[in-house]
C-alpha cells in the first residue's frame, strides 16, 4: 500500500510505495528535497513530521538529536511511511538552493570511452553524498591550488558515484595524469556542484539538448533524469563530434530510443573518415539544428561544448526565434583559467 506525502509550503504532493524512504520517493518523483549523507548519519535532510506517523529501519538515525525528535523532526532520507504524511520542508528548485561541499574521493574505476576520452567513477566517503541538479558542474581542487573541472555526468538520483568524462588535453598536466598515471584507489579532492546549467524540468515546452564533444556529459545526465520522473515531454539529442570513433556510449543512448518514445536522437560529424561509412548527418551540428526546427519559439534549448559552438549558437539560434530566456548553455573553456569547465579542461 503507498502513501502520500503533502510537503508545505509549497503544496506539493507525491506517493511513497511500500519500503521507500520519503526522499527516495521524493526524488524518484522530480521532487529535490535537502539531503546530504542518504545514511541518516549528517542531518541535512531533516523535516518537521506535522502529521501522521514514520518508521526507521533499526535503530533511530544518530543525527537525531532528542530534543529533535521532541520537536517533531524526522529524517527522510531514512523515514518509512506508515500513514499519510504532512512535512514541513523547503524544496530545491534553483542551483543557488543546493549546498556545495568540499569533499575527498576515491577514484573507483578509470575506463576509456574513445582513443582521447576516459571516464572517471568517484567514490564520496560513506557518509556522505554530493547533492546536485542534473547539468551541474564540480571542480577538482589541484594540490598547488589550481582547479580543474568538470560536468557530472551521472544523474541525481543516481548518485552513489560521482561520473565524469575527461578528455585528453594537448599539454594538459591533469589530463595526462588521468591517462597516464592515475590508478583505481587514487585520491581527489573536489568541491560542488557549481553552475547554473541545468535542466528546468518544471518547464512545458519540448526540448533540444545540443553537444559538442564532452558536451555530451552533461547532457546525459539530463535526460537520464528527464526519464527517472517519467518526463513525457519531447526530447531530442544533437551531438556534434568530428568523426564516427569520437561517439561514444552509443548502445545506452540506442537503449534510450528503444525505451522512451518522446526521445530522438542525431548524431553529426564535421569530419567524417573514409571508413566512417557514415550516411546520417554531417558538417556543423548548429546547421543540423536550424534545418531539423527553422522555428525555434516553443522550444527549450539546451547547449554544452566549446565556446565557439555556444556563441554561435545563441547568435543562430535567436534568429530562428528562440527567446534569450528558454535558451541554457555552458561553455567548455580551454586554458590556465581558473573555472576552466567540464570535459572542459586540463
């Protein structure tokens, strides 16, 4: 038996099936509650209970406090429903609402996606998780002070690893230790989620995620989040790379295609090779957008990869009628830059 969950103040409702905690249910839903650890252990995601009644699997969540449980408060990331509930919590709308964290992790496993792409699984500390909105970004802190980041590309509800995409940069120090020398158990220091890039999921109209690249990382974490709340709103995909061997997890997206039709899928290559043998989309990706919808005024669109791209895009894009305002992008800067970005740097 489910049960529902009204929160205040915003009004919103959402059910919980039976043996789901309230902020698995929440999150499943598309609904972003505070939360931090998911173990019961740090208190971010703390709630006033106003009505009804929880369990706890074992014993009470240590970072209950008894005069928190006098209050009333709860831990949703650890309660179990047992009636219909009534909470008291603030929800996570905007990237300004989310916590960034300085943190250690461990590298989990290094496994490399094309001859200069390797992604990169990061392991938190068990009692801790890194709270963010699908498109946002983390840096990597460098130990002479520099950083180095890079777009998540794991989606939120996923988050048991933190999922990056590098690319080898020509003459990039932290890149080439990625390919060359790091190990699975090696140790990073990272701090996030950064940027305002992410997917307003609360919007009607359908949308275009365009990449160039990496750009696919954060891209990826989008749409797996659009399919994780049952998004039914159209969803089609651009990804410019040069040639055939730069696309990379092509079986997940065809994977996409098969299960979720409200999602489309174009790949372009600017340079395709002789044994390429490619018959679909070729030249800029920007131009396969423009002939696919020469109208863009009821659209959402989203783009990640070099600044050229960006910047063209936005000048191309507007022409074809696509207000400033329903059009999200992030540019992946090369360079000594401080916030040198996503799949974005050295």
């Amino acid at each position: 038996m489910s049960f529902q969950v009204h929160l205040k103040p915003s009004g919103r409702s959402f059910n919980v099936e039976p043996g789901e905690s309230v902020l698995t249910a929440a999150l499943r839903q598309g609904l972003v509650l505070p939360y931090g650890c998911r173990s019961g252990a740090c208190g971010s995601c703390m709630a006033k209970l106003l009505a009804g009644r929880i369990r706890y699997e074992g014993d009470t969540p240590p970072a209950l406090e008894p005069s928190d449980i006098e209050a009333g408060k709860i831990l949703v990331c650890q309660a179990l429903p047992l009636t219909d509930l009534s909470l008291e919590t603030r929800e996570i709308s905007a990237a300004a609402d989310v916590e960034i964290k300085n943190l250690p992790a461990r590298v989990e496993d290094i496994q490399p996606l094309t001859h200069d792409i390797m992604r990169l699984r990061l392991k938190l500390p068990a009692s801790e998780r890194l709270q963010f909105l699908a498109g946002q970004y983390l840096e990597i802190l460098l130990k002479d002070g520099r950083r180095r980041g890079f777009s998540i590309a794991n989606p939120p509800h996923d988050d048991a690893y933190i999922e990056l995409h590098i690319r080898l940069i020509p003459g990039g120090e932290f890149t080439h230790y990625v390919f060359e020398q790091m190990k699975p158990k090696s140790m990073l220091r990272l701090e996030g989620p950064l940027g305002s890039y992410y997917l307003r999921d609360e919007s009607p109209r359908p949308v275009i995620l365009l990449g160039g690249g990496t750009g696919f990382a954060p891209l990826k974490s989008m749409l797996e989040h659009a399919f994780h709340i049952g998004s039914d709103h159209p969803l089609h995909l651009f990804w410019g790379v040069r040639a055939k061997r730069d696309l990379y997890m092509q079986e997940l997206i065809q994977g996409w295609l098969a299960e979720h039709p409200n999602f489309r899928y174009t790949p372009v290559l600017s340079e395709p090779e002789a044994d390429d043998q490619w018959s679909g989309e070729t030249g800029l990706v920007l131009d396969a957008v423009a002939r696919t919808y020469p109208n863009l005024h009821d659209f959402d669109v989203y783009m990640s990869g070099p600044p050229a791209m960006c910047d063209a895009g936005r000048e191309q894009f507007l022409k074809l009628g696509l207000p400033a305002e329903q059009m999200f992008s992030d540019a992946f800067e090369f360079g000594a830059d401080v916030r040198e970005k996503a799949a974005k740097s050295d």
